[in-house]
C-alpha cells in the first residue's frame, strides 16, 4: 500500500455556532494529485488553512509525513509548498526580491539558483526586476507557484493556481505539476473551480458541502453518477411525433424552429430513443451527445446542498 | 529561531524601505521637521523667561529620546500592516517563518532604523541649537537600551493585538503608544503631574528614563536608581509582552482572526 503523505482524521472546525468542517476523513497518497471541490461556504478554505496550521482544528487530527501537524508544525511547513490565487506579496519589491525573501523563510541562505530556474521554467525569465506590484494578475498567479515551489516542497497545497493564466500558460504550468509530480512523487491538494482542469489533472476528488465530504472518488467514477446525457437532434418530420418519442424515453426539454430539439434521456437509453426515431420515419439529420462531465457532479452535489437545509 | 528567516524578513523591509516614501518621511522627515519646531519654539519660551539653555537641554533631549520609542515601536507593529496591506500574511505564516522569529526581524530592523534617524537628528540638534546628546556621556546607552526594550514590549503587545482583533484597530500601531507619552514626562519633570497621575508614571521605565536624563543634564550625577527601576520595570514588561503575544496569537489560530487579516 502507498505511503500517506497527508492524512486527515475526523477533522472538526467550529467557529461559535459555525460548523464549518464536519469531521472530515481523508488521505493523500506520495504522487497522489487530490482535487478539493465545494462550493463557496463548503469549508475549502478552512481546511487548508488548517492543514498549514494556520486554524486550529476543534477535534480531530492531521498528520503531515507521518508526523503530527501539532507537534511538527514547522517541520513540516518546511516540506509543505502553498499558493493560492487570492493572496499577493510586497507590492514594492520586485519580483527577485521576494522570491529571494520567501526563500531565506524556506531556510534557503542562497536560494538564487533555484528562483532562476523556476523563473525559467514558467517563462518569466525577464520578469525578475519588476516590481510585483506591476505585474498583471496571470504573472502574478505564476509567482506565487514560483514562491511555493522554491524550496522543493513534498506536498503542495493549491488553491486555484491556474487563475487568471491564459490556456497556454495554463497549461503548461499544468503540465510542469505534472512532471514535478512524476520525477519527485510530490503530493498535491488542488482547489479550482476550472473542473475541466481539475478532471485533468486529479486523480481523486474529494467533495464538501457544509464542511462535510459528500464524494471522495476518481473524476471518472464521479462523473458516473451522472445518469442523463443531453442530447440534441435536428431532425426532418413531425415535430409531434418527435415529441411523443421523447416523452417516452426522457424528457423534453426544448424544441425549436426549425425542427431542432433537446432532451435530457438516461445514458443507458439513448440506444433505444435513436432506435425509436429510426422505426418512426422520422429522418434524424443532426444528433449531438453531450455526456456529463465533472461540472453536473459538482452542480448535482450543489444543487442538493441549497434543497436540504444546512445541517448545523 | 532561525538566523537565515530573520535574515528574510530583515531584507523584506530593508527592500521595501528603499522605495518606499511613506517609510523614509517616517525614519527622516517627521523627526527632522519635530526638532526644528520644538527647537524654534522653545528658544522663543525660554527667551522669554530668560533661562534658555537649560531648558533647549531638556527639551531636545527628550525629543530626541522620545524618538528611541516612538520609531521602534512602530517599526515592530507597521511591518505586520505592511504584509497585511498587500495580502502577503498567509504567505509569510505558511512558511516556517515563526511569530517570534518575524518579531525579531522587526525588532532588529527597528534598531537600525532608530539609529539612521538618531544620527540625522543628534547631528542637525548640534548644528542648529548647539545640543550635544553625547553630553549625557557613557549613561546614554542604558537610557537608549531601556526606551528600546519598552518600545518593544509595547511593540509586540500591539502587533499581538492587531494579529487578535483585525485590522479595524490599525490605527494602535502609531497611535496607542502615545499614552505613555504624557505620563513619560518626556517633555517637563514629572512633578508637574497630578500626584495620582505620578504614582501611575512611576510603573513606566520611560518616567525612569526621562527623569534621569533631566537629572544628568542639569548636573545631578548618575541617576542610579531611575536605572535599576527602569531595568527591573523592562524586564517584567518584556515578560508580560511574550506571554500575552503567544496568548493573543493562540487565540487568533483558534477563532480564525489570524486568517481573516489576509481578507481585511
């Protein structure tokens, strides 16, 4: 069985009468990529303000590297990388300087080498002298990864480290995680609410809602939960008739000129319902399969949320 | 405590102080223009009265004392803002870095700055009035590491504060330690004060400070016993200061303060 890098047991936080983490349990693996999902309120970001040890839980308990979070806070941190889109750094100090800062607070006496080179690697090279406060928000975003990954850090906590990156950078910066995570088996708690980006680059995903983990699963086996598909047809015949098949394999959801028409129909019934068209006469000129993907588990898990009342 | 994290956070200031106009007026301007109109006004009382340059001793020498708590304490409590004002806090206290070892980045930070602006002001008060701070002798050291050591108990307990109770009580780390400024008797002997209000001074080591600045300058010798109380006052003080640092910091991981200031 793999090694836990961080492991997480019946971790409480309760601010007053605010529950906002319910004795969540989870585990992340050595080279394990986690993606933790939740809407606004769900307890995100206070569990990773407790995992740095930056909140104190209520109950529970976090052992970082086999070590008690408690006890080793900052033995720990100095293996623990963080970056978050909605945090900054000295605004009048260039870039190298607080890169060169952040790395004497890692323990680095000469972290110069390093900041190169990963300045490099997420093409900033030129960027070095200017000030922070001048850079646009994307160079920003690929900063703060900058600063997080300087001292080779064993587990990194992200929270939406690809914000405001247009799709290259994004993506190369995706696949750099990727290459650190494979030469290095470095762990990785990944927050984003890019689910497109975080089906790619998560091997398990972890929901919350009310501070409680609804799902904890692989994007694959989660998106399984979705059973309807959507499936769009134009078609050449009588709209009524296109109607009444629907009706009885799904549900309508709309029709319009000239003959175009959307259905939600379960994935396992979407042989049977072309099957119908086929027998009826009707010509099927156009037929689109949008199969769900992580976005309607996250809206599902969501959606359940704002039906049921909020438990604490 | 880790040199090279003190290091770091000694540099983000000193970087920072480079560019910084606020920081500069702070350090140079502000203590320059207090000399010259303290100086100016007071040669215009004491002309006066006719008794000048005893009273231009005290006076400077205590403005010029003054500054040791004033610029210290401040240095210690804006250096937390500065990294609240551009949202770097969780950055600084997901690294290693520890609460402690930030405070004494500042507090060394804080000490090389009183000395630039020490050496600018004793220069311009000898040049312009004559005022010679090295005139109190080998005693101005023990003045000088007293009204350091308030400074940072006063320091730490309101960086303590702001990290507790948010950003709504900013204003504490240029303003709160301006109560002691009166009961300090920086300006007049403390006998000008209402007799409560002296029972009350003599618990502060600047009382001590100042007292015993106006005792060497008017020729009195040295004041021995102003010394040792403002020793033994310092000391108690810098232990209260780190006990109730570590309990308002506790109380900020356990209530979420310390991590709403990244958001205020």
């Amino acid at each position: 069985m793999a090694e836990n890098t961080l492991e997480v047991s019946g971790l409480t936080k309760r601010f007053g009468k605010v529950l906002a983490v319910d004795h969540i349990t989870f585990a992340v693996q050595a080279g394990e990529i986690v993606g933790l999902l939740g809407p606004n309120g769900a307890g995100k970001t206070t569990t990773i303000n407790m995992l740095l040890g930056l909140i104190k839980p209520s109950a529970g308990s976090i052992f970082v590297f086999g070590k008690d979070l408690q006890k080793a806070r900052r033995g720990i941190l100095e293996r623990v990388g963080f970056s978050s889109a909605y945090t900054s750094m000295q605004s009048r100090l260039s870039v190298w300087e607080n890169l060169l800062v952040f790395g004497h607070y890692y323990g680095l006496p000469r972290p110069q080498e390093k900041i190169r080179g990963l300045l490099s690697e997420f093409a900033m090279d030129g960027l070095g002298q200017r000030l922070y406060g001048a850079l646009s928000s994307g160079q920003r975003t690929r900063i703060n990864l900058v600063r997080a990954l300087l001292h080779d850090p064993q587990l990194l906590l992200l929270d939406e480290p690809t914000a405001s990156l247009d799709p290259d950078i994004a993506s190369r910066v995706r696949q750099f995680l990727f290459s650190i995570r494979d030469k290095r088996k470095i762990s990785m708690l990944y927050t984003s609410h890019n689910m497109e980006e975080v089906a790619q680059m998560c091997d398990r995903i972890i929901f919350l809602h009310h501070g409680r983990i609804v799902a904890n699963d692989t994007p694959l086996a989660l998106t399984k939960t979705i059973e309807l598909s959507v499936l769009s047809l134009r078609f050449d015949g009588s709209p009524q008739a296109a109607q009444k098949i629907v009706a009885e394999k799904g549900s309508l959801l709309e029709i319009r000129p000239p003959n175009i028409l959307t259905a939600e129909v379960s994935t396992d019934r979407i042989g049977e319902l072309l099957t119908a068209f086929a027998k009826s006469g009707i010509t099927l000129i156009e037929v689109d399969i949008t199969n769900p993907d992580l976005e309607d588990v996250f809206l599902k898990f969501a959606r359940k949320g704002q039906d049921e009342p909020d438990p604490h | 405590m880790n040199p090279t994290r003190i290091k770091g956070v000694i540099l983000e200031h000193l970087y920072h102080l480079r560019r910084s106009i606020e920081d500069i007026t702070d350090t140079f301007f502000w203590p320059t223009m207090d000399l010259i109109i303290w100086g100016l006004m007071t040669t215009y009382f004491a002309g006066l009265s006719g008794t000048l340059p005893q009273i231009i001793t005290f006076l400077i020498g205590g403005l010029l004392l003054w500054n040791v708590v004033w610029r210290v304490q401040q240095d210690i409590s804006i250096a937390l803002l500065r990294d609240v004002w551009n949202r770097n806090i969780i950055n600084l206290f997901s690294t290693p870095l520890s609460p402690w070892e930030f405070l004494a980045g500042t507090i060394f930070l804080g000490m090389i700055k009183i000395l630039l602006t020490m050496g600018l002001v004793s220069l311009l008060a000898w040049i312009l009035w004559a005022f010679d701070i090295f005139r109190l002798g080998l005693v101005l050291i023990p003045f000088f590491a007293n009204l350091m050591f308030f400074a940072w108990s006063a320091g730490i307990v309101i960086t303590g504060l702001i990290i507790r109770f948010g950003m709504r009580i900013q204003s504490f780390a240029w303003s709160l330690i301006l109560l002691a400024h009166p009961l300090s008797a920086v300006f007049y002997p403390l006998a000008t004060l209402p007799p409560a209000l002296q029972t009350v001074a003599w618990f502060l080591p600047t009382a001590h400070i100042f007292e015993g600045m106006r005792q060497v300058l008017a020729g009195g010798g040295l004041p021995g016993e102003h010394l040792a109380w403002a020793m033994a006052l310092n000391v108690f003080y810098l232990a209260g200061a780190v006990f109730f640092f570590n309990s308002l910091f506790e109380q900020a991981r356990v209530n979420g303060a310390l991590t709403r200031l990244a958001g205020e």
